[in-house]
C-alpha cells in the first residue's frame, strides 16, 4: 500500500486522473482530513474541496498509475 499527496487544479485534472484509476484493478481511496471517497468516482472526486491536497492511498501498484499520480504529485 502506497500513499502520495496531489493537488488536482482543473476539471481536466480531475477527469484524467479519475480516469486513470478506473483502469486499475485494486482500490484507490482519496481522502482530505476526515472525508473518503472512492478515487473511481468522478462524482466523488469533483465533491472533494480542490483547493486543498488530497491524499490518494493505493491498495495495490500500477506503473500507468504512479506515472499520474507523479503529474499531480505535491512536492
């Protein structure tokens, strides 16, 4: 299980990224203080306060994925 911290700036951002976690076959979860939703959920996502940084906890490893996740990624 990993877990890195992401800004999403954009709608673009947010499609892509939602996007890219619907292709993986393990869960994803995207949380902000004491909210969790279900990173494959574009609904969930775009609820999420995005001017804050969210953390993304992955319960499984993807390369396709990380290589997102490193776009987003907060330094």
């Amino acid at each position: 299980m990993s877990q890195k911290q992401i800004k999403l700036n954009a709608a673009e951002d947010v499609q892509e990224f939602v996007n890219a976690a619907s292709k993986c076959d393990f869960d994803i979860d995207v949380f902000y203080n004491r909210i969790l939703i279900d990173a494959k959920s574009i609904l969930g996502v775009f609820s999420m306060d995005l001017t804050k940084v969210l953390t993304v906890k992955c319960h499984g490893e993807s390369k396709e994925f990380n290589r997102t996740l490193q776009k987003f990624a907060v330094v």
